[in-house]
C-alpha cells in the first residue's frame, strides 16, 4: 500500500453514535447520531460550548462511557468496534491503537510514584525489558523539550509545571505509537506561552510520525490554527462539519457563526465579541425541533417543532433549515 493510500486511511471512524443515561436520568441523548472520521495524519476538531458532548465523544473512543449507559451505533478504531470489544480487547487497544491527553496533567499521573514508573509502565506491561523501557522514555521526554530528560526520570509529578507536565504526559501518550491521539481540551489549564509550546509539540509529533488526532476544544481560534477540519457539536449533536477555511470564512450553521463572533481578536478594526445569547440546552431540556431555535436569531416557526438534518451545504454538513440562505455570516 502507498504512503499517500495510508494517509487517507480512517484511524477512526464514528458512525451514528448515540449515548443515553439509564433510568431516566437525562431528558435527551448526551450524544445524539455523532458521526465523524479522522484519517491517519490529519487534524480533526471537535468544537462546541461546555456540555455540548465533545468529552464523551471523544471518551467513547476508547471505550470509557458513563456507568449503565446505553449506546447504538459503531466507534470503529482500525476497522474494529469498540463498543463490542471486551475489557482485554480494550486494554489491548489502548495500549497499541489509541492515546489520550487529558486537560490537566495532574489528573492523569499518581502523585506518589517517580515520573520514570509512569512512562516505562505501559512499555514494561508490553513486554518491554527495564533498561530498554527507560532508554524509550528518556527519548520521548527528549523529543517533547523536557529540560534533563534522565534527571526527569527521576522527579515526582510536584516537581514539574503545569506545562512541563503537560509534556510528560504527551510523551507517555506516544510511548505505544497510538494510531490515534485524542487530546481532550489539552491546553485549557495552561498559559498562553505554554499552550502555544504545546501545540507545537503536538503538531511537529503528529507530522513526524503520521498520527491521527481528535482535537478537543471550545477554542476556535486554537481549531483554525491547526485543524484540518472540524465538527461543531450542539447538545449531544453534529451541526456543521466542513474543512477548517471554509468553516470560517463561510459558516452554515447560526451556532457556528455565534462562536465565530463571540471569540475575541487581536486586529485593530476587529468587532468586539459578541456572546452567543440565551444558554445551551441542558439533559434535563429536550425541546421540539433545532434544540439551538431559543437562541437564534434566524429562527422561523418550523425550527421549533421541525429538528433538521445534516445535510450537504457546499463542501461539507450543516444540520440547519436555513443553511443555504446564507444567514450564518
């Protein structure tokens, strides 16, 4: 098979993937139909506002969903469902297939323990010998700009920043060589300086070694930088995906637009931003129609009792009656 055949293969494939609470505990699905693809080497976003679902959706790729939770739909990782893998199958997979980046570091290692024994576990777990185990790590923590690398090995997770963390954790992330990187919201609990550092760590990686990667954030303007294209998410739904330009030079979708203009920019003659009114459609809400109609200024009487479907507008979906009308912009 071709490099170029290999680059366009899906490492991940989502397709109509519903999630909902047992025993009536949500009035609605946490997500509703999700569909979505990453290819090996590309930059996937998946954008939208807290409770919005991006966290379980981007979860459920490695199989770790609410207790009780009902699903349907497939997540497809290298052509298999993870929702039908039993618990070896998943170990299997999240130690060869797929890797997560959480958004706080601290949340993702054991205070107690050497950052040395973090990193060669899952090395030493695959059969890995000790001293070839920390050689590996002392490389990854090397190629994710960790000052000392041996000496780091050393140190305990309270010795590290934030950000010097962060990188520990991405490094332990690529000690399988995952297929897929999800990286959910990774750079929330850090500095502008340091996530900037971070993004660049993760992009130059991803490059060098052709990795998928599922990109989740509320930040648009972290999506555009380095998403190739992007899913706008709205309580539990898809409600536009298309390549990142167009996404933002020409949105279809009114929520779209409304993240657009409520994100702040540096230009001198930029508009200030402009929130997105109303507040977001929580479990407990499952209204008629576009869940996103209370909050739209473009809303028309068949939104509130008529939901819409994603549909092709242009080059990509948006799930809007009104999205070929242009009102979006």
């Amino acid at each position: 098979m071709s490099t170029m055949s290999k680059q366009h293969m899906p490492v991940l494939e989502v397709d109509g993937l519903g999630v909902r609470l047992p025993g009536g505990q949500a009035a609605r699905p946490i997500l509703d139909g999700v569909t979505l693809r990453v290819a090996a080497g590309e930059t996937v976003g998946l954008v939208g506002e807290s409770g919005s679902g991006k966290s379980v959706a981007c979860r459920s790729v490695l199989g770790l969903l609410p207790a009780g939770a009902r699903t349907s739909g497939e997540v497809r990782v290298g052509g298999r469902d993870v929702l039908a893998m039993d618990r070896a199958e998943l170990t299997r997979m999240r130690a060869r297939q797929v890797a997560m980046i959480y958004q706080d570091p601290r949340a993702s290692v054991n205070p107690l323990r050497r950052v040395g024994d973090f990193l060669t576990e899952g090395l030493r777990g695959a059969g890995t010998p000790a001293a070839a185990a920390l050689a590996r790590a002392e490389e990854l923590l090397d190629a994710v700009g960790v000052r000392d690398p041996r000496g780091a090995l050393r140190r305990y997770p309270h010795q590290f920043s934030g950000g010097m963390l962060q990188r520990v954790v991405i490094a332990a992330a690529l000690a399988g060589e995952p297929e897929l990187l999800v990286a959910d919201e990774p750079t929330t609990a850090l500095d502008v300086t340091t996530q900037a550092e971070i993004i660049a760590i993760l992009t130059r990686l991803q490059a060098e070694r052709g990795t998928g990667m599922l990109f989740v954030t509320h930040d648009l303007e972290l999506a555009s930088a380095i998403c190739d294209r992007v899913y706008v998410m709205y309580a539990g739904r898809i409600v536009e995906t298309r390549g990142t330009d167009e996404l933002f030079d020409r949105p279809r979708h009114p929520y779209t637009a409304g993240l657009l203009a409520c994100t702040p920019r540096i230009e001198a003659d930029a508009p200030a931003p402009r929130p997105v009114p109303g507040r977001p459609v929580s479990l407990a809400e499952a209204p008629p129609g576009c869940a996103f109609a209370a909050r739209c200024a473009h809303a028309q009487p068949r939104c509130a009792v008529e939901s819409p479907v994603l549909a092709r507008h242009g080059d990509g979906l948006a799930a809007c009656h009104r999205a070929d009308e242009g009102i979006a912009l």
